[in-house]
C-alpha cells in the first residue's frame, strides 16, 4: 500500500500540472519547502526523544515511574522552548541580512 504523500508527491512533480509536460517551478519548490520542514520536524523529533531519554531514563524497563515521566515532560518542554527560541532568532537575523543586501 502506497502513503498518500508519495504517490501525490511523485505524480505532482512527474506531471507539471495542465502546463503539457512543462514543470512548475513555483509547484516545484512549494514541494520542496514541505519536504524541507516534514525533515525538519523529524530532525527535531528525533534529537529530542534521544537527548530526553539518555537524560531521564536510567534503566529502561516496561514502563516509566513518575520521576521518568516528569523529567521527559520538562526535558521536551525546554528543548521545544529553546528550539524555538533559537529559530525566531534564527529567522529574525536572516530577514535583516535580507533587508541589506
């Protein structure tokens, strides 16, 4: 069974749309930019469950005690505060950048 997001993604991109062949660029790079943050927020997903559980769970077992379970609930409450916080600069110092050029 073929995801949704692949079959549409490689039809979209194969065809160019009603243009007769002739790809989109503005099609193209919409596609891209949602690849780009669909990696992204796995990227983020992925770092946070590591960095949270080599912090908070010292033997792992077949369920959290509720230390564990409070201490991966702020660990992912700070990392997505900091990841945040870090991406508004982020963002922010591009648009000046931006803006003198």
């Amino acid at each position: 069974m073929e995801s949704g997001f692949g079959s549409d993604f490689g039809s979209d991109f194969g065809s160019g749309g009603s243009g007769g062949g002739k790809l989109d660029p503005g099609l193209i790079m919409e596609q891209v930019k949602v690849q780009i943050a669909v990696a992204n927020a796995q990227e983020l997903l992925q770092r946070m469950t590591d960095k949270c559980f080599r912090k908070c769970i010292g033997k792992p077992g077949g369920s959290l005690d509720n230390a564990e379970q409070k201490c991966i609930a702020m660990c992912m409450d700070r990392y997505m505060d900091s990841w945040n916080t870090v991406s508004r600069a982020y963002n922010s110092r591009l648009q000046r950048e931006r803006a003198n050029m």
